[in-house]
C-alpha cells in the first residue's frame, strides 16, 4: 500500500459534502442489505434492486439491475466529463475509463500492454492495490505523475494541475 497517494486520499476526504457517506463507503459499512441485518434481523438482506439473495457494499457496485447498471454509466459519463474540463491527455483518460470500467464490470484488472508503455508502472501499480479501492480514492501515485507530465495549461486557465486528481476522485 506504500504506492498509494494517501496525500490525495486524504485531500479528498477532507472537502467532501457528506463525510459519513464517504467513510462508510471506504470503510465497506455502507447500510446494505446484509449489514442491516447483521445488526437488526427484522431487515431483508436481500438486494431491493434485484433481489439477490445477500447485498454487500461489493453487490452493490456490481448489482445486474437496470438502476444500477444506469447509475454506473452516470459514474462513468460524469468522470469522462470531469477528465476532459482539467484538460486530461486522452490516452491517459483512456487507460483511466478503462479500469474504472473494468471495475464497475467486474472484469478485474487492466493488461498494461493494452495501453502505452509511460502508463504500465501506474496500471500495474492500480492492479496491485486494486481497481476497486481506486473508487474508493486509493490511487497509484503514478498516476498523479503521469498527468504532470502530459499536462498543458492553457494560459488563461485557473485550473491547477495539482487539482487534477482530487477533482476527478470528487467525481466518483
């Protein structure tokens, strides 16, 4: 875990609106169905969305249901969006919507060669901590370097590089 950015993991938890959420999040106690029962059995742990038998904060991400699906393709739109406002090199935004998309499918890690050769340190890294933890603001330090080094600032921009990643994570 010393390849993570706790720097910016933390940055992002402090100017976040809704802290308990957040740190629920994180933390995997979230109020989904199975936790809720843990605690008061009077509560379905089932899924209300598809009505899995057991929901967990992990089931919750991945849940088949259409709302669901629609709220990940939100996720993805939103991030996309934010990528290109900051002025994102493309190739890097790629192989970013690429393993967050890997994640919220479920298809697991990200093959480093399918992207350009600067970005294989951070996609190994990510795969090392997880693409799962990368939603939860838990990314590679590499990839905070790697946008300093493709980022060009227009002129007249207020933006600062250094909000790059806290800006995207705010996102998610």
């Amino acid at each position: 875990m010393q390849s993570v950015d706790w720097d910016l993991h933390g940055m992002v938890i402090q100017r976040t609106k809704d802290l308990t959420t957040i740190l629920k999040y994180i933390h995997g106690m979230l109020p989904v169905g199975w936790l809720v029962h843990k605690y008061n059995p009077k509560y379905s742990e089932v899924c209300p969305s598809c009505f899995a038998p057991s929901e967990t904060a992990h089931y919750f991400i991945h849940c088949p249901s259409s709302s669901q699906s629609k709220s990940r393709s939100t996720i993805l739109q939103h991030f996309r969006k934010t990528c290109d406002a900051p002025f994102t090199y493309p190739s890097l935004r790629g192989a970013l919507l690429h393993g967050i998309s890997a994640t919220l499918d479920k298809s697991g890690e990200l093959d480093a060669t399918q992207h350009l050769q600067q970005y294989h340190q951070a996609i190994t890294e990510q795969n090392n901590i997880g693409w799962e933890h990368f939603l939860k603001g838990r990314w590679s330090i590499q990839w905070q370097l790697l946008h300093q080094r493709t980022h060009v600032t227009p002129k007249d921009s207020k933006f600062l590089p250094k909000q790059w990643a806290s800006s995207l994570l705010n996102e998610l």
